[in-house]
C-alpha cells in the first residue's frame, strides 16, 4: 500500500487560453485509503485522475507514489489499475481475453496468467464467467469486468473514472457497495471521481470538492456536510439554504449575526474567516436542521410556505421569509399544512456555520 500526493500541480492544454483545467491543486492522499474527487463536470476531474495515472502530464507540480516522484514516469511504469466510464473493453474478446490484457502487456502467461485471472474474476463475483463474450454479458457485469481488468496487475493504486455512471439506479447502488468491498479487502489506495454528490458521501472515506480547476475543499463526508468551506461547497454536497446576514460581533471562531429584529444567534466560524462588525456573513443551514412552530412565537423566522413537496421520507417546503426563500425538509408535518399558510420557522444556532463565499 502506498500514498498518493498531488503538490501544486496544474495543468494547461495547449491552444485553451489562460484558463487552467487544473489549477494548483494539492492533494495528500493516505495508503489504503478511499479519496474521491468530486466535482460538476469539467471541474477537472478527470485530468487530475489522468495525470495521476500518467496519461498526462501536469504543466507543473509534482506527484508522488509514495516517497517515489512518478510526476513523467509513462502510465505503464506506475501500476495503476484503471477503470473507464465507458469500460473500454474489447467487444471481440472473452471476458478471460479482456482481462487477461494487463498481463500479455507484462509478459505474464500460461497457467500463472490463467490463474490470476481466475483470481481477478473470483474477486468480482464473475467466477466461472471467462468463456463468455463480452456482449453477452449486462452491464453491470462489463463493469465487473472492467474493474477485474485494473485488480489482475495487482497495482499499487485503483483509479476509477465515473465507473457508475453508465448503470441504472439501482444496480448503481449495490455496485458502489460492491466497489468499496473490493477495494477494502484488497486494501487498495484508491482515487475515484464522480459528479454525484451522494456517490461520493456513501463510498468515501475522504472527498476532494473540486470547482474550477481548484480544490475549495478536502474531508471527511461528516466534515463537508456539517463543516462546508465556502458557499458552492455547501450547494454543491446535498441542499443547504445560505443566508446573508449582518454582523453584530466577531471573535476568532464565532460571529453574532442578527437574524430578525430582535433575534440573534452566535454562529460558529472557520478560522480566518475576516469578518468584523457591520459586514455581511454568508451563513449555512441545511433544510432538515430548520424547525416549524407557530408564525408568532418568539425566536421564530416567520414566513409564508410558496411550495409543499411529499417525498416519502420527509416533507419538502419553500418558504418565502420577508422575500428570501428558505428550503425546509421535515418528516413531522403538521395537519392540513398548505401552500399558502403562514408559518414559523426555527434556526437553531448549533446548525448554522458560517462560509465564505
Ligand atoms: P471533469 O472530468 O471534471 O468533467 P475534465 O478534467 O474532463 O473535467 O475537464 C476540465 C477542463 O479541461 C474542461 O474545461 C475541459 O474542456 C478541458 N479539457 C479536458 N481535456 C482537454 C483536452 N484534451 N484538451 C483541451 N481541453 C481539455
Ligand atoms: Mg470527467
């Protein structure tokens, strides 16, 4: 098992102007571990997983495989296993051909090919299945196929692009759990990039939210829900309501800000976040942390509810407060509770945090 770590690295294409796709990026990724780069689409995520895996080079930075700068080795010198979007399988081969591929590359063969390849199948459930072609197979099963493909070189690191995105709902969720069984028996340093915000809270043990080319955040799931860095971080991870409000007081981790008239909270705050009285603090609460009670008590935002959604698990409101819509999620929904009605909202302190823009 070894580390992966990313040092200011950037990456211009030629012929694309000023713009970075991947702007100083500095990643430290442990051994053993699931790290997940995510991101909307064209953030930068695949070049980034692409100059990992040696497909690309970064126009500067360095990256390291453990103590070893690999930063202009070829992909065939670092012992990457990579899985595609797509797959890229060949469509003319057996399943045992496609896997087997990696190894001819590396001039292993005969029965200690046969059985890695056996290994690599028993891995990913697909024992038995080496004959087939590959058209013959679902795929969900091509995407087993595809990841037997990156285990049978044993690499030092699994890296996975979007390898889901191509599956319906559900086999989407039982082969994300599926993923994260492997690659924790394996124990393998593991890099997977995807778009989908739940995707990544489910598998990972740590996320990179990425935004431009840049990196706005490094976590644990927990820390980016609870903990999100700056506005488009709480956007992006889940719904999260962002509220601009005036400063009252500041200290070093904490800032008052006034809520209504007369109702203030006192927000806990990253370091360095700048702000002194009178400025305007971006301040995050998530819909399911928002409380109703009755429009006239005390403490309460009070507001009028634009949109009712039922969902199953909880309820989904839009409630328009003096012109600023907030989104609340509830499982407990009054009785007879309609677009239309007036009614009270509570923001509890230990649920908002401050962000920067
Ligand atoms: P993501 O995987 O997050 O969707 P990409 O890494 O594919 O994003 O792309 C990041 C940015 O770099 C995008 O603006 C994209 O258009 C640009 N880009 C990616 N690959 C190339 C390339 N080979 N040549 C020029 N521009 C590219
Ligand atoms: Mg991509």
């Amino acid at each position: 098992m070894i580390g992966v770590t990313l040092e200011s690295v950037s990456k211009r294409f030629a012929g694309a102007g000023d713009t970075a796709a991947v702007d100083d990026v500095d990643i430290s990724i442990d051994a053993g571990e699931f790290f997940t780069l995510l991101g909307p689409s064209g953030c930068g995520k695949t070049t980034t997983l692409r100059m990992i895996a040696g497909f690309y080079f970064p126009t500067s930075g360095r990256i390291r495989f453990g103590g070893e700068d690999v930063t202009r080795k070829p992909p065939n010198k670092r012992d990457t296993g990579m899985v595609f979007q797509n797959y890229a399988l060949f469509p003319h081969l057996s399943v045992a051909q496609n896997v087997g591929y990696g190894l001819k590359i590396r001039k292993v063969r005969g029965a200690d090919a046969r059985s890695r390849i056996a290994e690599a199948l028993d891995q990913v459930h697909l024992a038995g299945y080496g004959d087939r072609r590959i058209d013959q197979l679902s795929g969900g099963q091509q995407q087993r196929v595809a990841l037997a493909r990156a285990l049978v070189i044993r690499p030092r690191t699994l890296l996975l692009d979007e390898p889901l995105s191509n599956l319906d709902a559900k086999l989407r969720e039982e082969t994300r759990t599926e993923i994260r069984r492997i690659q924790r028996d394996a124990g393998l340093t593991s890099i997977y990039v995807t778009h989908d915000q739940a995707e990544a809270m489910a598998m990972s043990d740590r996320i990179a939210v990425m935004e431009s080319g840049r990196v706005r955040q490094i976590g644990t799931p927990q820390e980016i829900y609870h903990r999100p860095a700056t506005t488009f971080v709480a956007r992006f991870i889940g719904r999260s309501n962002v509220l601009s409000l005036p400063v009252l007081a500041a200290d070093a981790i904490s800032v008052e800000v006034r809520l209504a008239d007369d109702t203030s909270r006192t927000v806990a705050a990253p370091r360095e976040h700048g702000l002194t009285e009178s400025a305007t603090a971006l301040i995050s609460i998530r819909p399911e942390h928002i409380g109703l009670c009755g429009p006239d008590e005390p403490e309460a935002l009070a507001g009028r509810i634009t949109d009712l959604e039922f969902t199953g698990m909880a309820t989904n409101l839009t409630v328009d407060v003096s012109g600023q819509e907030l989104m609340v999620a509830t499982v407990e929904v009054p009785d007879g509770l309609a677009v239309g009605d007036r009614i009270g909202l509570r923001l509890p302190a230990a649920r908002m945090w401050v962000v920067h823009p």
